[in-house]
C-alpha cells in the first residue's frame, strides 16, 4: 500500500502528465504527496535563450525558469484541493556567489 509520494515538480513538458498520475495513484491508495522543487539560480546566471522564433528570446533563462516552476506548483496545488488528496509543497532556491560561499537558501513549505 502506498502511503507517501514524492513528486518533482521540475516545468518540463512531462510535469502536467506527472501530476496527473501522482494524484491518481494518491487518490487510489489514499495516500499524501509532497511536491518537491530544487534551483540553484547561480547556475543559470548569464545563461540566455538562443531560438529566435522563442517568446522568451530577451528574457534571462532565470525568469523563464522560476514562470515555469511556479506553474507547476501552482497546477500541483489546484489538481491536489481538486481531488481533495493531502498534500505539501517543498521549494529550494539556491543562490552561490563567487566566492563558494552560501548567499541564500530559501525554503517554502505548505501545509
């Protein structure tokens, strides 16, 4: 019997069909999901889109990453209270300066 599910909720085309699973399966088994998202933001840093034809061809691969994230928790959210299944959602953001040293870390957590 399945009782917890970790989801990674990454913005990749596959997300939603993920989702979409991971709520069927919790509902089946009555079981709890926790969404989990991880960046490090240092890495992504100076990194530009380079299609063209792309609606995010000025945009800094930093902001076009977070929409995508925050799309995804939020659909992961609305599907969860939809089906009525428990669920929380953990967030790691982390931010390196040069010097190796740790910036910033933020968590969120949902009840």
């Amino acid at each position: 019997m399945i009782k917890k599910i970790l989801l990674g909720l990454g913005g990749t085309p596959y997300t939603t069909v993920a989702i979409q699973r991971a709520v069927k399966v919790a509902k089946h088994y009555g079981a709890e999901i926790t969404g989990v998202t991880s960046i490090s933001l240092n890495r992504l840093k100076g990194i530009g889109v380079e299609q063209k034809e792309s609606a995010y061809t000025n945009m800094d691969r930093r902001t076009v990453t977070r929409e995508l994230i925050e799309e995804a928790v939020s659909l992961f959210e609305s599907a969860c209270l939809a089906e009525g299944i428990k669920f929380q959602i953990k967030s790691l953001w982390v931010v390196f300066p040069a010097a190796c040293g740790v910036k910033y870390v933020g968590e969120r957590i949902c009840p």
